[in-house]
C-alpha cells in the first residue's frame, strides 16, 4: 500500500510567495507603476488575488518586498559588509560603481524608480523601507567608516550619518533626477571629493 503524506504547505507558501515577488518586480520593469496592479502580479504568479491580499495590503508593499527580497540569501549582515580590504577610498568606489550599475540595468531602473515614487505618496511605506531597508544599509555603511575611524583614515569625531550623505546621496540624486551622466567616472570623483573633505577636518 503507498504511504500517503500530508502536503507541505509551507513550501507550497513559499513558492507562492517567491512567484508573487518575482511578478511584481517583472511587471513594473516591464509595464510601469501607474499599469501594474493586483490583477497582473496575480495572473504572472499563477495565484488568486485574495492570496496577495492576504500577505499585502497593495501593490507598493509588494513592490518593496520585491526589491527587499533581491538581499535574501546572504549571511545577514556579515554577508552584505561593505568590501574592507584597508584601502577606504578604493573600496569605497567600489561599492559606489556596483550602485552605479544597479542604477543602470533596466531590468531594476524602473522597479526601483516606481518604489522610490510610491513611497514620497505613503509615509506608511516610507517608514517600512526605512526600518528594512534603507536603516539597516546606513548600518553597514556607518560600519565601514567607522572602521575607517578605527584605523586613523578618517577623523574620530566624525559624524557618520552626515559622511553617508555626503558619499552615497550625489549617486541617488542624479538618478532619481536624471540630472547627469551616471558614470564610474563620476563615482569615482563623488568619492575623491568627499573624502579629500572627511580627511581635511
């Protein structure tokens, strides 16, 4: 006689939910924000609408779960640690020159510009992205600096929270605004001149 099992529904969940995220993120690359909606993420998904409503209240926090989720996989914040190799400004253009190409990979500008204009429109969005996202990734920025700090590169009164906008807003403000050419080669000065900054305090 075959064994009969129980369903695993917590994987059935999970693939759910990974085709939900993966849809939306799809969808808005593809369609725009204003265009995508419940309807589509649940037709791309296989799933019903009611499946979606269940874990998300709207498209915009399915959306934000979409772009978290491009984090998962990595060992915590250990595995997401800015590149230390003891050379600041080096790994600093690094990091930046990585952004720059996010920035530029169709397959996430329009994701990422539809997130970032929903969440101007929903401070409860806004304060989600903050809490999981965007704070914990000045976390991992603040950490490399202060290393820096540690290591005599930069000053030892040095506020973090203002080098991390002085370092990464230049690259956000000329894409979000389309204001300029986003190149390595203007990573790589927004570095050298806030750096040559930090050092002369």
């Amino acid at each position: 006689m075959q064994r009969r099992t129980t369903p695993d529904t917590g994987r059935r969940s999970e693939a759910s939910r990974r085709a939900i995220l993966d849809a939306a993120f799809a969808l808005a690359g593809e369609v725009g924000y204003a265009k995508l909606s419940i309807e589509g993420i649940a037709a791309r998904a296989g799933v019903g609408k009611q499946t979606i409503y269940r874990w998300w209240p709207s498209k915009g926090a399915v959306l934000f779960d979409a772009v978290l989720s491009l984090t998962e996989g990595r060992e915590g914040a250990e595995g997401m640690a800015l590149p230390d190799t003891g050379d600041l400004e080096a790994d600093l253009k690094l990091v930046l020159r990585a952004t720059v190409d996010e920035f530029a990979d169709p397959a996430y500008d329009r994701p990422l510009r539809a997130l970032s204009i929903e969440i101007t429109n929903d401070p409860a969005l806004a304060a989600l992205y903050a809490e999981r996202l965007e704070g914990p990734m000045n976390e991992l920025k603040k950490a490399r600096l202060r290393a820096a700090q540690e290591a005599g590169q930069l000053p030892a009164d040095l506020d973090l929270d203002v080098a991390v906008d002085l370092i990464w807003s230049p690259l956000l403000s000329r894409w979000l605004h389309r204001s300029g050419p986003l190149t390595h080669a203007y990573a790589d000065a927004v570095v050298e001149t806030a750096l040559r900054g930090l050092y002369a305090r």
